[in-house]
C-alpha cells in the first residue's frame, strides 16, 4: 500500500509521459489649552510639501493624513507625487492612490494604478504561497492541522477507492470492486463508476452508476453540470465498442460526456474534441457555474509528465479550445486530479513540488477567478500539509464548503484498500485580535482611543472605543487579511495589517500611538517634538544635503508659526578623531546649519550655533581607556546628534544653563 497503486499508474503515469470609510475630522485645540503652544505634525509635513521638499516618509505621512479624513482630492494630490519618486513603495499606496482618484472620478487613472497595485500584491502573498525548497518542510509543518479527526469511510474495500463527487444526495466514486475480467496490471478488476447515497446514519448502498457510462474497461473521475443535465467522466479510449491504441501500442485515457436522460439513466456517450489517440485526457472538474472545466493532460505544450489544464464551457456542454496553466501550477512532474471550489480555489496533487512523500496535495487560492479575470499565468500555490498529505500518496481532493465535508483518497498505511477514501468535517476556526492601545513615547495606556478593523478591500468591519485599560478584542475569519488601526484626537492614527491561519489564534498587537499635537516650551528640543534624527552632512564636509533640508524645513515652518521663538543650535560629535578636529567640525556644521535657516528667511537674531564637539556625551562611549571599544556603532551614534532648542517663545525663557 506504500506504493501507488496500479490503477493510479496508469491513469497517471503511463498515459502521462477599497475604499476606507474612515471619515475621522481633525480635533481643534480645546479651550483649556489655548495659552499652550502646539506643533501639530500634519501641518508641518505639508507646509515643508508645498514649499516642494519631497520624501518618501513625508509624502506617505502626509497622503495618509488626507486619505484617512476622506479628504480624497489632496489624498489624490498627494499619494501622485510619493507616486512620481519613483521610489519602491509597499503596494498598498497604490492602492489607496487608485481609491483616492475614483473619489474624485478620476475613473481612468483610477484603473491604471489598480492594475499596478494587482500586479505587485502577489508579491506580499507570501505566507499563503509555496516556500522555498530550503524550508518547505517547517512551512508544511506550519500549514498542518493537529484538530483534523480523518475517518475512513465505511463503504472502502480491499480493492481500489478514490475520487468523490458529489450528485444531488449522494457521493459518486471510482471503484474496483465490481468483479468481472481483471486488469493485468495488478490483478483487480477495471475501475468502474459507484454511487452511494448519504443518509443520516451515514451512508446507504454502493449501487454502480446507472447508464452506459461503465463499460469493461477504467472508468473513473466523474463531474456534474450544475444543472445536472451532464456529467463529464474519464475512459480508457473504448468508443463505440471500439478499443483504441497508439503507435506504441499504448491505451490513453479520454474525457467524455454523458447526458442524463428522462429515464435517469446517462446515455448519448460523446468524446470531447481533443481527445487524441497520442496522449492522454483525464480527470475533469467543473468550476461552480459551470463555465470552466479544469482537467489533467500531457498533450502538446505540456510541461512535464502531466499538466493541469483549463477550457470553457459552451452553453450546449461543448467545449473551447484548452489552455496550460502555465509553470507557476505544473511542473516538469506530474500534476493531476485538480478541484475547484465554490470559492474558486484549486486543488490538485502533484509531486514536483517538495512535500511530504508522492502525491501531496497543493492549493491556489481563487485561481478560478483569475482565470475568469484574464491575469497573468503567476498562480502563487502552497501544500496544504497534513493530515491531508502524509509520506504516501495522497490525491482526488474534494470538499462541499457548506456542508463542511471533506473527501480525499490516499494509499497511506493503515487503510482498507489499494487506494481508500477518506473523509473529514472542516474543526470551526476560531481567531480573535487583541491588544492595547497605548502612547509610543510614555508608554501609558490612552482610554478613549478609537480602533477600526478593515478588510483586505479597506471596507470598516468592527469599531470600539477603548475603556479604562485601552484594551480591545475582535472575533477574525480564517485565512483573511485585515488591517487594523488605532486613532485618538491629537493622536497620528497608527495601522498595521495582517493575515489570519487556518488555525486557531489569538492574535496580540498592541497599538502605539504617537502625539500629533505636542506642547512645547522652553528648553524642549525640536529635533524630539519633531523626530529629527541627526543632521547628516557629507563625510569632513559642513554643507547642507538635500536630506537635510527636508528635516531643517520642519524646523523653520515652526520657527514661522512662533515668530517670538528663538533656538540654540547645537551640533555634536561622537569621541573618535582628534577633540580639537571634532569641535572645529561640529562648530562649522552648526553655522551653516544657522545659515541655512537664516537664508530661508529666519531672522538671524533669533538663532544662536554653538559646536560642542565630543564634550557632551549623552552616554558612557568616551574614546579614553576602555569605554570606546565596548560600544557599538549604534551607540556612537546616539552621541553624533543635533539639537535645536527652545531658548524663549511667547515671553518666557528657558534658564537652563
């Protein structure tokens, strides 16, 4: 049983050679904060935009500030020129882009950044597509359910069983189990089509299909129309009591089509149009309208030992003209026995893909849809691990999502059979989310915060307003995508998205937001309030970077709002290099710093630069004794800084010394 049976040989091998809804407004200052000064982010970011400095990080922040208060002509405006850098940028501002010109009825272009964003997000779809070989078997073990009770199904024998589907109330199958004259092969006798009805004790006769379908050759792999007027099925190429081989001498395997006629019973047996005497077509599904029908072949064009292939439906049950579904799906092994799903999403067993042993069982979630769509033939595919897939031979999957119901057959050890059908419920998944809400810097709690969850199209789902402990908690479907954020007043809105398993989890993602309107003072930093990392300047040079000015033009849209600010402008090393050399250069990089500010309009008056060199070290990598040699390049770091701070504003001075 360890090996594939004779019958799968055959039949295989050798006839195979959105938009957001978030409508949130920006909060006025209240009342009691009106003798307080503020920096509010946003309006920083597009006061230092319109003046035509431009970033990724800036236009990102900036786009989104418009997008999440549907304010979608400047979300437009400003998400086309992060577009314009030319910057690699993660998909999803493709996306709200596209979203943000359909809100203004810029259809056309609207299309044209959709289509980009489809053809970059398969790319992120990684944890749902097949893993590199180096690693395919953690990823299947990640993939495997430990809740899956399988059942061998009471009506399996000692000869061959595989391949359900289902016809009104009962599960049609091919099986051995029918006497008559044997196959050389293995010395069973040739497969032949069975139905068995289920019944609320489980299952009733194996009564073989009524018909001319089963004659005294293979037949095996059934599929209804969803009208039930014909069924599709795989023969050994017997026409017409006429037994036909190829020049090798070799029977391959033919689809064919049967209509049910008044008397319930399949007749008017007809050959599909490609049928060949010089290869095989075999194992048919149809997609849940009907439209498309997905088989195995290895005729022209395929890429290996057998392919999966799809063709259309005509409305008369004929069929067009078949097409490869390419090398993201096959492999120059053998793929065979697809099924789609009422979802759309195929499965098919193949063994060029590493899985566990033979025959695993693959999915490509919403394939038919794709198909429907006309994309590109990139089908991003995964194993759908155990208990489905074990180190025999595992094939014929099928599964009703209503009735939750799974079927599949396999070799595996321990079975009834050559080839036995097992069976299994879908276990409920249960996922939730769940985390605080908290302010990034202090780290304390933030009661009253809003969080939002999205769908994968940017559709609001839930909402809650957090209590006292900021906690929240929402109940997610199964391998889904959301996205979810967290927003308060003069809060920015922070949002992280992700994927759910199959598995059950609770998931924990804690929120931080950070302060979009913050006080200020004298002695604050502007550089913190503003989050000015370290004014870089080129290596023993004192000018200004393009880089840098993006930062400075924070500086100065502050210095603008509050015209009775002044700054100290203080410029520090890290303690490597000569001290002398280390403070003339922080000195001449904190004058052209001031310079800068002063030829963008800022009274010189107001500004003071100062070099400090290395003697204000905010930590303990001094380069004398041993201290320098025990600290990382991070560390360094921390200690080549810029600071601007507040000397006065609104008549009160600092009087730190």
């Amino acid at each position: 049983m360890r090996t594939l049976s004779k019958y799968i040989v055959i039949i295989l091998v050798s006839c195979f050679t959105a938009s957001f809804s978030q409508t949130g407004k920006i909060q006025s200052v209240k009342d009691d904060y009106r003798d307080f000064a503020y920096v509010k982010t946003s309006e920083v970011l597009l006061e230092v935009a319109n003046k035509g400095y431009r970033s990724v990080e800036l236009l990102q922040q900036l786009a989104n500030s418009f997008y999440f208060r549907n304010e979608m002509d400047e979300a437009a405006r400003w998400y086309g020129e992060l577009i314009a850098l030319e910057e690699v940028v993660d998909p999803e501002y493709y996306f709200r882009y596209a979203l943000a010109l359909k809100g203004i009825q810029d259809y056309e272009n609207s299309d044209k950044w959709m289509a980009k964003f489809n053809e970059l997000k398969p790319d992120d779809l990684r944890g749902k597509a097949f893993k590199s070989k180096e690693d395919y078997k953690a990823t299947i073990e990640d993939l495997s359910r430990d809740d899956i009770e399988l059942e061998n199904v009471d009506f399996n024998t000692e000869y061959s069983d595989f391949g359900i589907t289902e016809y009104e109330n009962s599960l049609v199958f091919a099986s051995a189990r029918g006497g008559g004259r044997k196959y050389r092969w293995n010395e069973q006798p040739y497969l032949d089509l069975y139905s068995v009805e289920k019944t609320s004790q489980g299952y009733g006769e194996v009564k073989a299909l009524e018909g001319k379908i089963n004659t005294k050759y293979h037949e095996s792999s059934a599929v209804f129309s969803p009208n039930g007027k014909y069924i599709f099925f795989t023969r050994n190429n017997y026409y017409k009591l006429k037994y036909n081989e190829d020049d090798d001498g070799i029977n391959r395997l033919q689809l064919y089509r049967a209509t049910l006629s008044e008397d319930g019973t399949w007749d008017e047996i007809h050959k599909v149009h490609f049928n060949s005497e010089a290869y095989s077509v075999a194992h048919p599904v149809l997609n849940l309208t009907g439209s498309r029908l997905y088989f195995a072949s290895d005729m022209p064009g395929t890429f290996g030992q057998s392919d999966i292939f799809v063709v259309d439906v005509n409305d008369d049950g004929t069929l067009g003209t078949p097409e490869n579904l390419g090398p993201s799906i096959n492999t120059e092994g053998q793929e065979s026995f697809p099924f789609i799903n009422t979802n759309g999403d195929l499965y098919y067993s193949s063994n060029g893909y590493p899985g566990l042993g033979g025959f695993d069982v693959f999915i490509s979630e919403e394939l038919d849809k794709k198909v429907s769509e006309g994309s590109s033939r990139n089908f991003p595919i995964e194993n759908v691990g155990k208990p489905v897939n074990s180190e025999a031979d595992d094939f014929a999957y099928y599964e009703n999502l209503v009735t939750k119901r799974v079927y599949f057959s396999s070799n595996r050890e321990g079975g009834k059979g050559s080839d036995d059908i097992y069976t299994f419920e879908i276990p409920e998944c249960e996922q939730y989310v769940f985390g605080t809400v908290s302010d990034k810097d202090s780290g304390e709690l933030i009661p009253g915060a809003t969080v939002r969850l999205y769908d994968a199209e940017g559709t609001e789902i839930e909402q809650l307003i957090v209590g006292d402990d900021a906690a929240y908690k929402f109940s997610l479907d199964c391998e889904r995508e959301y996205l979810i954020r967290g927003e308060k007043g003069d809060y920015i809105a922070y949002e992280t998205r992700f994927s759910t398993p199959k598995k059950n989890q609770e998931l924990l993602l804690k929120l931080f937001l950070a302060k979009d309107m913050q006080a200020i003072g004298p002695c604050d930093d502007l550089a913190k309030i503003l989050d000015i990392p370290i004014i870089y300047f080129d290596f023993d040079k004192s000018n200004i970077r393009y880089d840098a000015e993006i930062e400075l033009q924070k500086v100065i849209a502050v210095l603008n709002k509050y015209p009775t600010m002044t700054i100290d402008i203080k410029s520090h090393t890290d303690c490597r290099g000569l001290a002398s050399y280390n403070e003339r250069l922080s000195e001449r990089r904190a004058q052209s710093t001031k310079q800068y500010l002063i030829d963008n309009g800022i009274d010189s008056g107001r500004l003071v630069a100062e070099g400090y060199g290395e003697s204000q070290l905010v930590n303990d990598c001094g380069c004398e004794g041993e201290s320098s040699s025990a600290c990382s390049e991070e560390e360094h770091q921390l200690n080549r800084r810029s600071e601007f701070i507040i000397t006065s504003i609104k008549g009160e001075r600092c009087n730190e010394n």
